[in-house]
C-alpha cells in the first residue's frame, strides 16, 4: 500500500545580506536557527554548489561533506568547492571511500 506523506515547507523571510551588496536572499545563518529551534530539525542534507556550501562553511554548519570524485577533466574557470566568505582552514577526516567503477564516493568528517 501506498504511503502518503505531507511535506511541511518553512517559509523564511528574504533578508539583505549582510554582505553590503544590497541584494536581498536567506541569511543562512538564521534560517539554520529557525530551523533548529522553531521547527526542531535536528539534521538537515544540503546538497548545492560552491556559494551554497561556502556559504554553509562559513556559518559553521557543516560537519560531514560527501563528494562524488569522477573521471572527468575539465579546464578554465572552474568554481572551487567553495565560493563566497572567507572562512579558515578546516581539516577534514576520511570516514569512508566507496568506488563504483571509476568514481569514487567520499564521506569526511569536519
């Protein structure tokens, strides 16, 4: 049988960033709070690209990173893994290393 499920969806209000750009979008920082403390999730699965994860390091968010390595070489401008705020340097413990065919999955503990 089949199981229907509600998804709840939180409604953050946009903020200026505190970036001094002007633009207006979510405060990482206080939507992980409201997260946390006005719905009570306790553990949350960001998947992004480098503002995003940038963005969620800087705030001191993140405490395991999984990342797909494939065989796939590209030049140019390429993003890091992290744009936007500076942060410092965090080092990151190997918790395991999957291979499936020639991509490797990584999971690391911050």
């Amino acid at each position: 049988p089949e199981t229907a499920t509600r998804l709840r969806v939180a409604r953050l209000p946009e903020v200026e960033l505190p970036d001094g750009s002007g633009e207006r979008g979510i405060d990482i920082a206080e939507a992980l709070r409201y997260l946390r403390h006005e719905r009570g999730i306790r553990a949350l699965l960001c998947e992004g690209g480098p503002h995003l994860h940038g963005q969620l390091q800087a705030a001191g968010a993140v405490d395991e990173l999984f990342m797909t390595v494939g065989p796939r070489l590209t030049g140019g401008g390429a993003p890091r893994l992290t744009e936007g705020p500076s942060f410092g340097p965090r080092d990151a413990q190997l918790a395991w290393l999957l291979r499936h065919d020639s991509e490797l999955l990584t999971r690391y503990i911050l």
